[in-house]
C-alpha cells in the first residue's frame, strides 16, 4: 500500500513539474486550437440529461448508438411509436424532430403547419426510462430470487449472495428503520427497504460507465420528485393526531397562532420542505456527482490543446483523480441510499408521535 | 433550467415502474424474508431458552442421581453391619447348641462306659469264680484220691472250723 502511495506522488510531482516546462509550448498552441476545444459545459449537460438515444462511443466520424423507442401522443396525429433512428441527421420524422435549442432544447417537438412548435405528450423509452426498467427488473430478481431462497430453505442459514443479502436487508432494517420510525416499524419496513434497495441500485448503476449503467437516473429530478412525493403521502397519511395537533394548534404562546396563524403557517409550510429537501438532497448529490466524474475525465480532452507534454501528465491526473472519485461516489450511492431512507423513517417517526405532554397551562405565569 | 423541470414521460415511467417495483416487493420480496430472519431469531432464542432449561433439568437430575447413590451407599453400610452382627450371633448360637450337645454326648457315653465296665467286672468275677471252682475241684480231686489224705483234709477242715470257733 506505501509503495502504491509513493508511486502515486511521484507521478503527481513528475506532473506538475511538467505543468511548468509545458506553459511555453502552450501559448504558441492555445490559438491554434481553439476552434477544436471541447464545449465542457455542454459535454457535462449532455452527459448527465436524458436522450432519445443510448449513445455508447464514436469511431472517427461514425456514432455508436443504441436506439430506443420513442411513444408519442399527439393532440393532433395520435399516437406515434418508432426507433429513436429516424431523428438521424436532424431528419424531421412524421412531423417530429428533436429541439435543438429554445424552451425545449434536447426534447421531441411537433413541427405545426403555421411553424409553431408544440410539445407532444411523450412517454418514450429514453435513457433513462431504458436504465430505470432495466434497474426496476434488476432489483426484482434479486430480491425475489433471495426471498425464493428463504422459501426453500426455511428458517435453515443461507450462504453465499443470499446471506450478504440478508447481511445488507438486516441492516438497513435494524439500523435505520426500527430505530427511526420506532414502534410499529413493521407496518413500514418494505416500503423504506425498497426505496433504499431502488436508490441505492440505481445509484450503483449510474457509475457504471457502459451500457446498461451510465444513465444518471437518481441525478434526474422526476425520479427523486416520484420518491419524495411517495415519502409525503406515507408520511402525512400515517399522522396522528397529535401531530396534525402541533402543527395546527402548537404550544407557543397564544399571539403567535390566533389573530394570525403564524406558526401553523410555518409548521404547514414544514409539511411540504421535508420531502422537497429529499428531493433536492438526492437530485443534487447524484447530479454532482456524475458532473464531477465526468469534468475529471473532460481534464484529458480539454488539455490537448495544451500540448503532448501538459495533455499526457493530465491524463495521469485526470485518471487518478477520476478512481478516487469513483471511489467516493461509491460511498455516496450507498450515503445517499442512507439518508434518503433514514430521513424518510425519522419523518414516519416523527409523524407517529403519541402526547407526550400536558398541554400548557394558559393563565399568566 | 430544464434539469429542474420533471419530464412529463420519465414522471410516467417512473410512477408505473416505482409503482410495480413497491407493489412487488412489498408484497412477495421483504415480508418475506423479514419474516423468515424474525422466525429464525425467534427460533434460536427459542432453541437457546429449552437448552438452558435441559441444563438445569440436568442439573437437578445429576444432583438426585448423586443423592440417591449416597443413600444406596448408606443403607449398603447399614445392611452390610446388620449382616455381619446376624453371622455373629449365629455362629454364637451354633457354638453354645454344639457345646450342649457335645456334653450330652459325652455324659451319655460315660454312662454306657460305667455300665460297660461294671458289665465287664461281673463277666470277669463270674468267670474267676467258676474257674476258681473247677480248680479247686481239680486240685481236691488230685490231692483226695487216697484215703488218708481225705481224712486228714476233712480233720483239718475240721480244725480250721473249729479254731473259728473256738
């Protein structure tokens, strides 16, 4: 382990002293080669939003694709099902073609007969739809297969995949869930064992850079906007009645609740934050996340205007910065696995509450 | 901004595919085997709990078992004393009885002794007798074959009888 230390440095040193003697050779070749730059923004957005298209590499002047199916329903022609292939070379297909710019950049617009450009309504197997049904299936399986194995072999010990199953679901449910929600946990398990099992493949998948992984599916709003919601719902529709009594009724003094609701408004404006934080939360990390990957690897391609010298030690870099990267977005697939569920157990919790105070006496202190 | 903006189709996706995935799980995958690992704990807290008992039970019967070989081992004892104070008085009791019987024995054989001996005495005192008379009868008919002799044994006899009288 110290010998890998050691050659890491070094590698890092020989770098950046290279960084110096290259600055010469980069003056002369950064005018040349700006017309070749890499757009770095547009490379990143691209990367990490959806397409009609599962794009794998480029060979020279040739992409490698793979379609998916577009499912369109339009006010106008109805439906429309056809491979992702017919929007090659910004053709226009059955009076459809992808925005390339506007309010619907990247997003399939019907082309109208007075040259207006609406949105269809359109459920196309995308990117991440693609990933999201191919995760969903994945976690199936598993957990299917594993509870399979339960049925045979009784109340017996598994070995292998099963018990590291076994190991991770056990955890999850006695380290998060029981703690968090505390009595009646049971009611809750599965629901919080899924999403946990649903984030955390999803999350997995993400970093796995070649098809079927890649798709940035817990980085995509809809997706934590589905969770969150689901979160609210079971959260608000378990509450009983003492906290629909803080919020409505707190004990604070009188003036700050009766002319005006002050604090219930605040309490019912907390309703609505929570989940929305876990939105947010999980959005914004994976997002990151993958943003960050994807810059550390943009480093090579970025430097070769710079010249062979810069672009190689870069490279170096760029590569070693990118696995420690992937390293900690490893552990944060499974922290943000964590938190979302152990936030979504505290928030079952804390709506469960029973009394568990006298209400305050009103008459002066 | 359009990564902020939920996408209609993706949302649809997303509901229908999160939808089944909880609807399945829920259903068939975690009850399970959150069951099967409940009844396995309860199984082997179970199995811990009838150990502990057939420990003590063991316990319990061990320390009987040791009881019951103290008490064999005492009433052993005990039998085993009664025996030999049994062998003893029986032996006693065998002596004193041969004693007695071998006085009466001996009484009886001293009795048959005596009776025997004074038997004997008579047989010989009879036998001396007539054999002293055949003798005596013998001798006088030797010495009284002549005539003189004859008168003169008579006049001793004579003699003797009267000097015992005179």
């Amino acid at each position: 382990m110290n010998k890998f230390l050691n050659i890491v440095i070094v590698l890092l040193f020989a770098a950046f002293s290279l960084c110096y003697a290259a600055v010469n050779e980069h003056q002369v070749a950064s005018e040349q080669a700006n017309k070749e730059q890499l757009n770095v923004r547009e490379f990143i957005l691209e990367h990490i939003s959806d397409s009609y298209e599962w794009h794998v590499t480029k060979i020279g002047e040739y992409p490698i694709s793979i379609p998916l199916p577009v499912i369109l329903y339009s006010s106008t022609s109805g439906w429309h099902v056809f491979l992702s292939l017919a929007f090659h070379h910004d053709a226009v297909y059955e009076g459809f073609t992808i925005a390339h710019e506007g309010k619907y950049k990247g997003k399939i617009i019907e082309l109208q007969a007075d040259g207006s450009e609406i949105r269809p309504f359109d459920i196309s197997i995308t990117k991440n739809v693609f990933s999201l049904l191919f995760s969903s299936l994945l976690l199936i399986i598993i957990i299917l297969s594993v509870a399979k194995s339960y049925r045979r072999t009784g109340i017996g010990a598994n070995k292998g995949f099963v018990a590291f199953m076994e190991m991770f679901i056990m955890n999850v449910n006695d380290d998060i869930i029981k703690p968090c929600v505390g009595k009646d946990y049971k009611r809750y398990a599965p629901y919080l064992l899924t999403v946990f099992f649903f984030i955390f493949i999803n999350n997995i998948l993400g970093l796995i850079p070649i098809f079927p992984g890649g798709a940035n599916v817990t980085g995509n709003i809809a997706i934590t906007f589905v969770l969150a919601v689901c979160t609210f719902l079971i959260v608000n529709f378990s509450g009983s009645k003492e906290y629909w009594r803080e919020i409505l009724w707190p004990d604070v003094p009188l003036w700050l609740k009766a002319p005006f609701p002050m604090m219930p408004l605040i309490e019912l404006v907390g309703i609505f934050t929570k989940p929305f934080a876990l939105m947010i939360r999980l959005f914004a990390n994976m997002m990151a996340g993958h943003s960050i990957v994807l810059g550390l690897t943009a480093l090579v391609f970025v430097t070769v205007s710079l010249g062979p010298v810069m672009n190689t030690s870069m490279t170096v870099v760029s590569v070693i910065f990118s696995i420690f990267i992937s390293f900690v977005e490893l552990l944060v697939a499974y922290i943000q696995a964590y938190i979302f569920t152990m936030l979504s157990a505290v928030f079952i919790g804390l709506a469960r509450i029973e009394p568990h105070h006298k209400p305050l006496k009103t008459n002066g202190e | 901004m359009s990564l902020l903006t939920p996408d209609s189709g993706l949302l649809f996706w997303m509901l229908l595919s999160f939808g089944t995935v909880v609807f399945v799980l829920a259903k068939f995958g975690f009850p399970v085997i959150l069951k099967m690992v409940e009844e396995r704990k309860a199984y082997i807290e179970e199995s811990l709990l009838m150990a502990e008992k057939a420990r003590t039970e063991l316990d319990l019967v061990k320390s009987e078992g040791a009881q019951i070989v103290a008490d064999a081992r005492k009433s052993q004892q005990q039998i085993l004393a009664e025996a030999a104070q049994l062998r003893e008085k029986i032996i006693q009791d065998a002596r004193t009885a041969a004693m007695t019987e071998a006085d009466k024995v001996i009484e009886e054989a001293h009795v048959s002794i005596q009776q025997e001996k004074e038997e004997a005495l008579r047989d010989i005192r009879k036998q001396v007798s007539s054999l002293s008379v055949q003798i005596a009868e013998k001798v006088m008919r030797s010495k009284l074959g002549e005539k003189d002799e004859q008168q003169r044994m008579i006049q001793r006899l004579l003699d003797e009888i009267n000097i015992s009288k005179s």
